[in-house]
C-alpha cells in the first residue's frame, strides 16, 4: 500500500487496531466457570487449548488491557471485563494471610506459590492502570502492593529487586535479573500517573539510574540481563541455553527497544539529558545489532560483538520498537525515527499480525514462518506489548 506510512501513524487506524486485539480476546477470555480469565487462545485460530490454568501475569495483562479498552472509550464490556479480571486477581491470586500474588493456578487452586518480583510488578501496572480507568477497588490497592515490593524484593544497597521468593517470602535463589526490574519501573511509572505520589517517580527513577546508567557502564555500555546477589554482571548465566524462554545468554534487542520507551517516559517528568541521550544509544544498538537486513523484523538475541545467537523472531520486540521510535520521534523531532517506526509496521503488517483473526502472532521463524510450536506458546501472551504501544502511540504521539 503506497500510504501504509500514513495510515500507521492515524489515531483512527491505531485505535481500530486496539479494538481488534481486544476482539480476539473477548468474550472468550472470559471464565464463568471459575472466575478470572481463559488466557491460553491459539495464535492460529483463537481456538482455547488450556481452559483452567491462571498465570498472575495473563491475569494482570488482561486487566491491563481492558482497562486500555475503557481509557480508549472502546465497547462497553472492556469496563465490565477489567472489573471481572481485577475481582480475582484480588481475591484468588491474592493470598489472604501474607498479601503475597500467586503464581500460578489451576481453575481456582494455587498449584505455584512463588513470589515472583516480575509478577507483582504486572500487579502493581494492572492496579494503577485500573485506577487511571477509574475501576472500583482499584486505587486503594496500589500503595498495598508498592509496600509488599517495597518490604519483601527491594533492595535499598542497589535500588534494585531481588527477583523471587517462596510463598512464605524466602529467598529461593541468588539470581538477579534485569527483566523484573524493568517491569518494576514501569509499573511504578503508571502507579505515579495514577495517583501523582512522588515516591512512585522516585522509585522509577532509581531503577532507571541503576540498571541504564550505572550498570550499563560497569558493562558494554547496555543494559545487561543477568547479575549475582551481589548485582555483579553475570556474564556467564545461561551461557549453555541461549533460547531460553524469559532468560536467555546475550543481549535482548527487545529489551533495549522496551529500556528506550521506559526512559523517554520518565523523560517527561525528570528532565535530565541522560534519558534521552541513553533511549536513543539503546534503540540505536537494538536496530544495527538486532534488526535482520535480510528477513527483517528483530532477532531474539545478540552476543556481546554485535553477532545475532538466536534469530526467531518474537513477536513483542516488533511492539516495543513501535512504541519507542514513536516517543523519539516526538522527543526528537527526528523524522529518522519515524521511518524505522513505519518499517516496524510493515513488517509487523506483512508477517506478524493474524489478519483473520486480529491477534499477533507469537513467534516466528527468521525467514518469517509461524513458528511449529505455536500453541506451547506460554501463557502471558495475551497481546499486551501491542495493545500498549498503540495506547502509548496515540497518547503521546499522533
């Protein structure tokens, strides 16, 4: 299509494709049955193949999304299917006695009780995106979950979380990792919308200076995703399982691209030259070491010299890359930006997005097949990287 350029950048294509994504996952996604959400839709064909397992962070996103739904003046039912979702993250993931969210569960029985940093953080995010949509029940909750983060996984000696505990708050293992933290950040930063209480930016901006400045330069200069207890650079972590699921060897050009939107959003409250300068180095490193030439879209990972490890292409990096060339674009005034925003869509357009049936596709091969293992695709794939680009495109940029 000759205006593909334009029509990736109108608020009325973007909030048609939101609307879409919530499509595929409404009403299905609805569980009568035992309360909550069915996550586990086939990326081929919407088809459920798993109708009683409950992750927390399927849990949150789709709460996350509905609410999107409702701040996007979408169907009435996003508002009533946010509310549906919010009820039993409260009351079933939620473990009465220590307040700690359960990681998994089958129909409405805890199966995992792990504590899992990277899981409250999607709590916390569902929280404060509930309260910016006005949902009941929402807002008191959010400073209760910022103390649980704040009592069992932060860390004051390196403004960092630990990663994960036991369901009675022990530690289980020495890792560290950035990916939770990330995650963290960017609940606190939607928590501070929310509610305007400093201590939500401050905590952001901790984890921001931590991870993306200091850090970065004990390093190569990007985030890295692995460390010790110590929060040394573990460069050796997971070396042997370079596809690893949520914690591969290398580094993630995904996460890079999701570092350079987190920053740029934190740009707009601290107005400090390092934000930007370090979104544009990160997007910069994603696109001439992540990027394929050849196929397109991004590669899973990267090596520490530039060299792509595993080139399946996930279909949340595309996401993240939309949502963080649009914030510098805008940042910028670099039209530069625009057009690696514009090659994001199309390639998207043309290999990710299920036409039929409005959803993205969760994995591909680097020639741009649907990949094999479509349906063992895990079960916190529930569109939220795209749905959240869009709301962060037609909130900041067009």
């Amino acid at each position: 299509m000759d205006d593909t350029p334009t029509l990736f950048r109108d608020a009325r294509w973007l909030r048609q494709h939101a609307g879409q994504l919530l499509n595929f996952y409404y009403p299905d996604c609805i569980d009568h049955t035992h309360g909550g959400y069915v996550a586990q839709l086939s990326d081929h064909d919407g088809h459920v193949y798993d109708g009683r397992t409950k992750h927390l962070v399927a849990t949150c996103r789709l709460v996350y999304n509905f609410s999107v739904g409702e701040l996007l003046d979408g169907p009435d039912w996003c508002r009533s299917a946010a509310t549906h979702g919010l009820q039993f993250l409260l009351s079933e993931h939620r473990d009465e006695d220590s307040g700690g969210f359960a990681w998994l569960l089958d129909g409405r029985d805890v199966t995992d009780g792990t504590r899992s940093c990277y899981g409250h953080a999607f709590v916390l995010l569902a929280l404060a995106t509930a309260t910016k949509a006005d949902l009941p029940g929402a807002r008191e909750e959010v400073d209760a979950v910022y103390d649980l983060v704040d009592e069992h996984f932060w860390e004051p000696d390196h403004d960092l979380c630990r990663s994960e505990l036991d369901a009675d708050w022990e530690p289980t293992s020495t890792y560290r990792g950035q990916n939770a933290n990330m995650h963290v950040c960017e609940a606190m930063l939607a928590a501070y919308e929310a509610t305007d209480d400093r201590r939500y930016l401050d905590r952001a901006y901790a984890i921001a200076d931590a991870l993306a400045r200091r850090l970065a330069d004990r390093g190569d200069g990007l985030v890295w995703e692995h460390y010790t207890d110590d929060w040394d650079l573990d460069w050796e972590y997971n070396r042997d399982e370079p596809d690893h699921l949520f914690r591969p060897w290398g580094y993630q050009p995904g996460h890079l691209l999701e570092w350079s939107k987190l920053l740029l959003m934190l740009d707009r409250h601290r107005e400090e030259p390092w934000l930007c300068d370090r979104a544009e180095r990160f997007f910069e490193s994603a696109v001439e070491n992540g990027w394929d030439d050849e196929y397109g879209g991004f590669y899973y990972t990267f090596d520490r010299d530039g060299e792509p490890i595993v080139t399946d292409k996930y279909y949340w990096k595309l996401a993240e890359g939309i949502a963080a060339a649009a914030l510098l674009a805008d940042r910028t005034g670099d039209d530069r930006y625009w057009e690696w925003y514009d090659r994001f869509w199309e390639y998207a357009w043309d290999n990710v997005v299920n036409r039929k049936y409005g959803n993205w596709f969760f994995k591909l091969t680097r020639d741009n097949d649907v990949h094999p293992d479509v349906d063992q695709s895990p079960a916190v794939t529930v569109g939220y990287h795209p749905l959240s680009a869009c709301f962060e495109v037609l909130e900041r940029a067009v």
